[in-house]
C-alpha cells in the first residue's frame, strides 16, 4: 500500500488534462473540469498535482450488516446477511435523496470509520457474510476502492454487491462492473425533464448502463424505482418505463417500485400512497414483467415472488423475512418445475430483518 493510499488518497486512472492547466474527470458523464484543488461534483475526487485523484479511498461512513433483501435484491442469495458500507458524496443532485447527509455530505469526517480492502473482505468472511454491498452512496465515484475490495473479496469467496444510479461513462463502466457479481440500479424516473430537473443526470446514460448490464455481462441484474406522486409515478410514466425493460432487457430482471417518504429538498411532497405502488405493479406485469415488487410499504403480495407459469408463491416475503420457500435446489419450482431467474444456493439464508451495525476496527484488531 503505497504513502498516498495510507493518507486516504489514491491515484485515479478515468482522466484527462486540458489546456490551461485544469484536468477533466472521466469517470461520469458530468466531466468535471477541475483547476488545482479543485474537487468535482461528486465531492472526492479531486485535481491534485495536475491529475485526478479519489480523497476517499479506505474511508467508510460505517458498517452494517443488513438482509439482502434490504439493498433491494430478492433473486440474489435470499434470506443471506450481506456487509454494507458508503463513503460521503456523490455524483447526482437529486432533490429527494434519502441518504442525503451521507449522499451529500461535504465533510470528510462523516467518514468515521477506516479499513483497507483486505480488511474488509476478512470482516464479511468472519461475519458469515455472503457478500458485501456498496450502498448509502454510489459506488462509482470511489470505484478504485470497491474494485480492490471486489478483488479481495473474490479470494474468499465473498461476492459483492453493487448498489447505484448507473451513472458512469462506457471505459469505466467496464472497468467498475468487471468485478461486480450483482447490481441494482436506480432508474430513477423515465423522462428525460426528471433527470435533468430533478437528478441533474441524463436518462440516456443510465439506460446504456442497463443495457450493458443485462446483454454484455454476467451480473445479476435488478431495478429500482422510488415513486413519488405528482413527480415519476403517472401511468403513462410507468407503462413506458415497464414496456422499455420488458423489450430491450427482457422479462426476467426484476423492477422494484419503492415508497417515496418527504425528505432533503422535497419535504413538501407527500409519501407515496400504497395504492400507487400496487398500480404500477399491475400495469407492469401486464406489459410482460414476471418479477415486480413494490418496497418501503406492508405488502406481503407485493414483495413475495411467484412463479410465472403456474402462478404459485415461490418466496414468500413479510418486509424483509422470508415467509416460504418452494423452490429447488436449482432454482425450480417445486410444483411446475419451471426455472426462477436469479442466483441460488439451495435453502435460503435465515439472516431475517435484522440490522446489525459492526466495529470493523474492533473486529480487526
């Protein structure tokens, strides 16, 4: 580990230098183009000695273990404990964040806690994690440190989790997802006036990263959706965003609609009504989705999973507790025999809905 990584900063590879003396970040599609100390949109990387680098590399914000489920992703490993953890900053301005003091922190010392990779990896292994997720903000503006987690990791056979906006340029992207086994990315609304007004982001990039996702990688692959009224959650809205994922990334990734509740710069919105997330669970699986799930709401039905040929509950769900299990050790259903997509491991995990925070430097050393 070299003297820079020790202080929290690490060399960055998605850069350019421009004219004039600033150096441009290539890491996303805002390109920041930055003077000497200046930091970019997503607040960690940086222009330091005329080249770009992350300030925030072995710096977390804490540590957890949470249920899978809870990232959300319900065709991955359900029922196993999964070790999550978030830097501070990110790379969109969207009004509703709700994790918006880490999201949208400006203060390095939210940054409390400190683990190397190979730390971090030993801690999901002596922990009985199955995998660790990069959450509570987007992993792709401190991507050099999830992807040497990701590396240490696989030595052990932890696998790793990537939670985001998708918002990342083509070379990165490859880069970053390389070393992901899954991903649930937020599509945040379906129009074009959300994401610029709402995200500061293009809709059209994410979809790329979709895209790339589904047809050109490995990854178990999941979306979310946050409804909130008045705002991403018309008809129209849904029907076009469901009918887009049926068409170009097919009718086995999963689409979560999740509650919206008043928070950072919308406090004057209400939560979302649970009727709104039923409705859009219809109209999705009327255009052809099998797997659609609606979250931050009591809805035993909408979070459970059933089997698309015969219709019977293969998972069933209460919030975050897993309440049946009729699948086989393949995946199958045990009444048609019929494949559910998603990645499987025989019986499911019992982790439940706990929440348990963790003292990596304690369990360390």
């Amino acid at each position: 580990m070299t003297d820079e990584v020790m202080n929290h900063v690490a060399p960055t590879k998605f850069w350019e230098r421009l004219p004039g003396g600033r150096v441009q970040c290539n890491v996303c599609p805002n390109y920041c183009r930055l003077a000497e100390g200046q930091r970019g949109a997503c607040f960690v990387r940086m222009n330091q000695d005329s080249r770009i680098v992350l300030t925030t590399y072995g710096r977390s914000s804490g540590f957890c273990i949470d249920p899978v489920e809870k990232k959300p992703l319900n065709h991955f490993l359900p029922g196993t404990p999964v070790l999550s953890f978030g830097t501070a900053g990110c790379n969109l301005t969207c009004r509703f964040c709700q994790n918006w003091d880490i999201s949208k922190s400006r203060e390095i010392d939210t940054l409390a806690d400190e683990a190397d990779p190979v730390a971090i990896a030993r801690a999901a292994k002596t922990l009985e994690c199955s995998s660790v997720a990069f959450t509570y903000n987007d992993p792709v503006i401190f991507m050099e440190y999830a992807v040497d987690i990701a590396k240490e990791c696989r030595k052990l056979g932890i696998r790793t989790i990537a939670v985001t906006a998708g918002y990342i340029c083509d070379e990165p992207r490859q880069e970053f997802f390389r070393y992901m086994d899954a991903a649930n990315v937020d599509l945040k609304g379906f129009t074009d006036r959300f994401y610029e007004q709402v995200c500061g982001a293009l809709l059209e990039n994410v979809k790329d990263t979709l895209v790339y996702l589904k047809h050109e990688t490995d990854i178990w692959l999941e979306i979310t959706t946050l409804l909130i009224p008045g705002e991403n959650d018309s008809e129209r809205e849904i029907d076009a965003l469901s009918r887009w994922v049926v068409e170009t990334l097919g009718p086995d990734v999963p689409l979560h609609f999740t509650g919206f509740h008043p928070d950072y710069k919308m406090m004057n919105i209400p939560p979302t009504p649970a009727e709104s997330l039923a409705r859009s669970r219809r109209i999705a699986m009327n255009n052809g989705l099998r797997y659609v799930y609606t979250g931050n709401v009591q809805d035993e039905d909408g979070g459970s999973t059933y089997c698309h040929n015969c219709n019977k509950r293969l998972i069933g769900r209460d919030w975050y507790v897993l309440t049946d299990w009729n699948l086989g050790r393949e995946g199958e259903c045990i009444y048609c025999r019929t494949r559910c997509a998603g990645i499987f491991s025989g019986q499911p995990g019992t982790w439940g809905s706990r929440r348990r925070p963790v003292n990596l430097k304690k369990l360390v050393h």
